[in-house]
C-alpha cells in the first residue's frame, strides 16, 4: 500500500510539473515529455517491480486494444506525408489565394473567407501549419488592402480550433479519442462534424455583429492590385503535381469516409496514399521528412508513458470515482462536466495530455454502454479543441509570435476580449446541443436555442464588443502571470 502510494505522488508529480514546465515555455515540450517518461519507467521498474514489457504496452498499445497508440502514431505519420508534400508544391497557398480573391477586397467578405479556409485547412492540416500557411498571407494580403490584419488574424485563430473537430483526422485529440474507442470516421462526422459546421456558422455570425463597423473598406486602387497583380499561380510548384496533391487528399477523405475500419485501418489508408503520392512527385524524400514534425512524435510517445502510468498506480482511478460521484450517477451531468472540464483544462494546459488523462477516466464512467461511451467522448473532443482558444496559450502563441515578427502585434488582453467570449459562446451552444440529444427536445425547443443565441449577439453588440468579457479577462491573465512567476 505504502509502495502504491509513493509511486503515485512520484508520477503524478512528473505529470504536474510537465503541465506547468509546458506552460512557461522555457523547456522543450519533447524534452519534458521524454524526461517525464523516464522517471515513470524507473518508478514503474524499481518501485513497482513491473517487467520491461509494460513499458512496450505503454508505448504502443497492447493486444487487447489493438495497438491503439501504435495505430494512432501511424496515421499521424501517413497524414504528415501527405500533408508536407501539398505544403511543399504550394496546394494549400493556392487555394487560400483563390479564396482571398473570392471576397474582391470586401472586407466583411473577407473575413468570412479567410474563417472558412482557416476551418477547412485545419480539419485537413495540423493548427501550427495552418497558422503558419495563413497568418503571414494575410498579413500580406492587409498591408496590399491597407487595412489592420487584426480582426482577421483573432478570428482565423480561433476558426483554426473549429476546424480541429469536424473530421476524426482534425486533431490529435481527435485521433486519440476514435483510435481508442473504434469510432468510424462516418460516425464521428455524423454525430461531431456536422454539428462542429453549425457552430462555425453560429460564429461567424458572431464575428460579423462584432466586427461590422471596425472593419476598413479598401481604396479602389488596392482591390486592382489584389485582383489583377496578384498571380495566384506564382505560389505552385507545379501544375502537374497541383492536381496529384488535390487528387490524394480528396481520395484519402473519400477512403475515410467509404471504407470501414474493420476492413481497412485509417493508418494503412494514410500512409499508402501518402506513398503513392511521394513516389509521384518525385519530390526529395529526405527533405519531406526533415519536415516532419518529430518533437510531437517524442511528445505523444512520452505522454502515453507519463498517463498510463498514472493509469497503473491508480491515479486516474481515484480521479474517475471523483467524476462519478460528482456527477451523482447523471449521464447528462457527467457529460457536461467532461466537455466543460476538458475546455478549462486545455485553456491551461496542452490538449494532448489532458485527452489521454481523460480517456481511460471516460472508458471507466461510461462502463459498458457503446453509445453513451462515444457520447462522452464526443463531449471530450470538443471541450479538448475549442477550450484552447480561452487562453491565448498553445497553438495561439505562435499565433501572436507571427504577427509580432511581422510588426503587427496583437496584446494577449485583445485576443482575451474575443477568444473567451468566443469560446464561451461555443461551449454553450454545445450544451444546448446536448441538452436537446438527452431531453429529446421537439424542434421548438430548436428555434428557441437559435432565438436566444442571436439575442446574445445583440446583447454584446448593444452593449459594446468585449465589454462584458474585460474584467473577466484581467482576471485570468493575473492568474496566469501569478502561475507562470
């Protein structure tokens, strides 16, 4: 007893001090993660006496769970491949330049485009490539128009977590999360996507009624340049290879889509059309691979160490007990508990330590029930995504990073005043959303949710953009600078 007991306080201490070491920024998350990883090894070998083969489990998956994290890092990988060799022949630049010329320089039109291709690239992409594809061409694209890039910035950034939860592939949360419990792609898109659609759609109309009267109208002569002298095919390496590159990505989503996992796993998918496409490119191998991101894959293979050995020495168990006797029993309440605590968590916290925590904690409330298991886990992915944009942490970094190298700073108290009422504003039209899947609501109910969401918007816009959310925003950056200090 006494021995479980140190083991716990040690890991534990490992997962924290990873957690609060990520937030300072100060170490590599890679580093920390391995680090973290090695102390559980020694803990798990020497304290625990667990042979070197638990290890291995940890790592990969066992047996009896097919090889979860195995399969998991192998669809990565295959995405990766694919998504390296598009950025590399321009695919992604050329659809985004396309679409800014859609909008012709309207600024309202614009904004709206530049959210639509920021959740589309991301549902496809990983957030940091997204950012770093979309931020600097839109920068570009403000400084032809003369206009502040910041309203379009704030809203691609947040748009990018939208993105993260309409497909399984969006995010690694997402991969987690249907790796592990053998969610399909179709049921995942059917239960999550479309309904992840419908809140992008909630939240454009949010940016509109924020930003309708602050956006500048660019001169004529500007509109000509963006229209006429700006050559969208400088961005492509290749026609030839725009078309494979266009060709792969829409096999691979419709393979998703049409082929069971049963028969065909996601990973085997990925990575033989990843092949394919390499092989046809003729592309340099060696340099797509130099790109690959190898600091996630170290990160994911130290956390999946780290938390199952929180799941070994019974950490994540106590924490479930706690959840279900909170919850008091009430599938409705535990849900909303999982989505909103995922949210708060993932604001502070990496997304990708918080979900694996998670996991085995939802397995174990859900018991034995498939369809009340995938509900929750619904309830995880999307309190994982979109909690990220509350705090202009993570992926928003980066975010903030590109536009001060390129001399449009952003405060992290302005990206505060729309991302927390943003984000708000999200995690209650998905607790309204489940609130009608559990209480079988009638479609008036429906029409009652839409009424008060757009009476919402009205409110803040009565009462004057980000007003609201100010005091609350002050609040959390004292705390985090408190932290952080």
């Amino acid at each position: 007893m006494i021995r479980i007991l140190i083991s716990a306080w040690i890991v534990t201490g490992c997962f924290l001090a990873l957690i609060i070491l990520i937030m300072t920024e100060k170490v590599n998350r890679a580093i920390l993660a391995i680090s973290g990883a090695l102390i559980t090894y020694f803990v798990l070998t020497f304290i625990e006496q667990r042979d070197f083969s638990l290890i291995v489990d940890l790592l990969f998956g066992t047996q009896d769970e097919d090889y979860v994290n195995l399969h998991s890092l192998l669809l990565i990988v295959g995405i990766m491949f694919i998504v390296h060799i598009s950025d590399e022949i321009g695919t992604f630049q050329f659809l985004a330049v396309i679409a800014i010329k859609m909008s012709k320089g309207r600024p309202i039109s614009l904004m709206i485009i530049l959210c639509i291709v920021s959740a589309v690239f991301s549902s496809i992409l990983n957030n940091i490539l997204t950012v770093m594809i979309l931020i600097p061409l839109t920068i570009t694209i403000s400084r032809v128009l003369n206009v502040s890039p910041t309203p379009y910035i704030l809203t691609q950034a947040i748009m990018v977590n939208i993105g993260g939860t309409f497909f399984p592939i969006s995010s690694i949360p997402n991969i987690l999360i249907t790796q592990e419990v053998g969610i399909s792609f179709l049921d995942y898109f059917l239960e999550i996507g479309i309904f992840s659609i419908v809140t992008f759609a909630f939240t454009i109309l949010l940016f509109v009624f924020f930003y309708k009267n602050e956006l500048s109208i660019p001169k004529d002569k500007a509109i000509n340049i963006l229209l006429y002298d700006f050559d969208i095919w400088n961005v492509v390496q290749s026609r030839r290879l725009l078309l494979a590159s266009l060709a792969a990505l829409i096999v691979l989503m419709i393979s998703f889509f049409m082929i069971p996992g049963n028969l065909l796993p996601p990973d085997a998918i990925a990575l033989s059309i990843a092949m394919a496409l390499t092989i046809f490119s003729r592309l340099d191998a060696r340099e797509i691979i130099r790109k690959f991101d190898f600091e996630l894959i170290f990160y994911l293979l130290g956390v999946f160490v780290i938390v199952g050995g929180l799941e070994v020495v019974e950490v994540l168990t106590f924490i479930e007990s706690l959840l279900q006797n909170f919850g008091a029993g009430d599938e409705f309440l535990q849900l909303i508990l999982i989505m909103w605590i995922a949210a708060f968590s993932s604001a502070l916290i990496d997304n990708v330590p918080i979900t694996k925590a998670f996991i085995p904690i939802v397995m174990g409330i859900s018991g034995s029930n498939p369809s009340l298991t995938k509900r929750y886990f619904f309830g995880l992915a999307i309190g994982a995504n979109w909690g990220d944009n509350l705090t202009p942490l993570g992926d928003n970094i980066l975010v903030l990073n590109i536009a001060r190298e390129n001399n449009r700073p952003i405060s992290i108290l302005t990206f505060w005043k729309l991302g927390l009422v943003a984000t708000l504003y999200q995690l209650l039209i998905a607790t309204l959303y489940f609130t009608l899947l559990y209480h079988f609501i009638p479609g008036l109910a429906f029409i009652i949710i839409i009424g008060l969401l757009i009476a919402l918007i009205f409110m803040l816009q009565k009462v004057g953009p980000f007003k609201i959310q100010t005091a609350i925003s002050k609040t959390i950056f004292q705390f985090k600078h408190f932290i952080l200090t």
